[in-house]
C-alpha cells in the first residue's frame, strides 16, 4: 500500500489560551494554555489521524521545544523521522479574547537551519520514498533554507516517482512551479503573487488558472478560497466547488486540513472531483472548532454530503483571447 508523508522544515508548537477581554497595558489573566504540534506538513499528519489516515511525518526539531514536539507527536500515534537541528524549535501563540468573540495570532519566525540540516531531511526523504508514495511538502521555509529547496523535493519525487502535493507561497513556491507538480494547492493571495498580481477579480481567475495550467508542469490546481470555496483546474477545465456556509470559531490549520482530505481522498481512490470536494469539507470543518483540533471527521462527512450535492460541474473552459 502506497504512504503518505509529509515534511515541514518550519514546525511550531502552537499554544493556544483564552482571555476576559482584550485590553493595553494591564496584565491579561489566561487560561491554562493548550498545545498542538504545529507547521504546515505536521498538521496534514494531525489532520489525517483525525480522518482515519496514517501517515509519516519527517521535520527538523531541535532544543526543549524539539524535544516537547516529539512528545506531542509521540502522544498522538503519528509515526516521526526527525532530523535534529542546533536551533530551538518555534513557539506561536494563540489568543481567544471570549468577550469580543475576537482571535488573536502572534508568530515567530524560525530559528536558522544550517545546510547540513536541510540537505538531511532531503537526503532522509529520499530514502522513505518509494513509487507511488504521497509526499506532502507544506509550509513556509524558515531562515537559512534556499528558496529552491521544494524544487528538489519535487525532483526527489519525480526520481522516486512519487506524486507531489505542494502548499508553501512567496519565493519558494516561484521556484517550485518551474518544477512538475502533481497536486498544488494555493489560496487565492497566493495564486495572485504567483502571477505577480497584487489582486485577481473572480472574473478573470478561470482564465489566469488555465493560462497557468498552459505553461507549468503541474497536473492539477486547486486554489483555495476560504468561505468561498475552491477552485480544481485542469488543463483546459475548472470545476468550482462550493463551501457551505458554518459558525466559523477558528482558522488555524483550515488549508492544511483542506490537503490532509485531499490527500486522503487520492489515496482512497476517489475521483479527482470527489477530492477536491472532500478537501473543501475538510478545510471548512476545521474552522468549526475551537479547541486547534483541525477537521473532525463526523463534522467532514456531513458537509461532504453537502459540497457534494452543491457542486455543478461546468464544460471545459478555453481559453479567452
């Protein structure tokens, strides 16, 4: 049976707590905090565990913080290769003010990683890989790593023919497109600083994604949209796929439980649209809880049902002139 792994060089320990009522300048008295093992990939593993998924989560952890991530896994279940680094795992906080019903979201950025640390975790990927594996690479890169490092991932991928589902932005993702991809999944702000546009108009984004699909090596796109939903595009087809309508208390982890679906989902052997709908049902369950607890699968299987039954499927686009 084919794995799926993931890989994130930036991981987090999120804390989260909850707070009276947001005000400057006094002391704020907290809940207890929570914590989660946090970061792109690393929340794709939590994410899958909650669906009934297994995967393998391979990231760089290092210092008291490190040690407290492995922990976190470790209490979980989730299977972990970990690449030690000198620098101290990051910290993020999450602050939930009961009163306004408002969410506050400090991030820190990551300590630096030496080239023997990431050239590691690539070298410990390439040899958990095998033909037809899922690699899920997602995640910003912290300080020290070259923006071209999913481009060799994605070249590892190909080697091992390994099918690539990537979710990172800015630099990074630029030079990963030039690379084949067989899943990528931008959100909209994303997909516009991909094309250098600081804003794309819903009118023009079937025409955008399709000239993208033109000229990259990428099997499919699906660009996430929040609320809205998502686009899947093809080569010369785009599939809008709805997202139901829910009491949002939390957007933490919501992409990344979006990719856990539809990794799953490719696993499971569904349909292209059958994931993408999946996905959309597992990115929108996420924001439903309140506890950084990601997607829950009673909560994905009934909006499923619903993305499934609202989804209209359109003809083949071509391209405006």
């Amino acid at each position: 049976m084919n794995k799926i792994i993931t890989l994130t060089v930036n991981p987090v320990i999120d804390k989260t707590t909850t707070v009276d009522g947001m005000e400057p300048n006094r002391k704020l008295r907290c809940s207890a905090p929570t914590y989660f093992p946090g970061g792109g990939g690393i929340n794709v593993s939590r994410a899958l565990q909650n669906l009934g998924g297994r995967s393998t989560a391979i990231y760089l952890a290092g210092g008291a913080s490190g040690v407290h991530m492995q922990r976190l896994m470790e209490v979980r279940g989730i299977e972990q290769k970990v690449v030690s680094q000198e620098g101290r795992t990051r910290e993020n906080l999450s602050v939930s003010d009961t009163k306004h019903k408002l969410q506050y979201r400090f991030g820190v950025p990551g300590a630096f990683v030496k080239e023997r640390e990431w050239k590691e975790s690539l070298r410990l990927l390439e040899t958990q890989l095998n033909d037809g594996d899922y690699i899920v690479a997602s995640g910003k890169l912290p300080p020290g790593v070259p923006t071209t490092y999913f481009a060799q991932v994605a070249a590892i991928a190909n080697k091992k023919n390994a099918l690539l589902i990537l979710d990172t932005k800015g630099d990074e993702l630029k030079e990963a497109v030039k690379a084949p991809i067989f899943l990528l999944k931008p959100n909209l702000g994303e997909f516009s600083s991909l094309l250098d546009k600081s804003y794309i108009d819903f009118s023009e984004l079937e025409n955008l994604a399709i000239r993208f699909m033109a000229t990259h090596s990428c099997h499919i796109m699906v660009v996430s949209m929040g609320a809205k939903g998502a686009l899947m595009v093809f080569m010369d087809q785009c599939i809008f796929i709805p997202a139901p309508m829910v009491l949002q208390k939390n957007k933490i982890g919501a992409g990344d439980s979006m990719v856990a679906g539809m990794t799953l989902g490719l696993e499971e052997g569904r349909s292209f649209l059958e994931m993408a709908q999946y996905g959309v049902a597992c990115g929108t369950a996420a924001t439903m809880t309140s506890d950084g607890e990601l997607c829950k699968k009673a909560d994905v299987d009934a909006l499923y049902s619903w993305v499934k039954k609202h989804t209209k499927l359109g003809k083949k686009t071509k391209e405006k002139s």
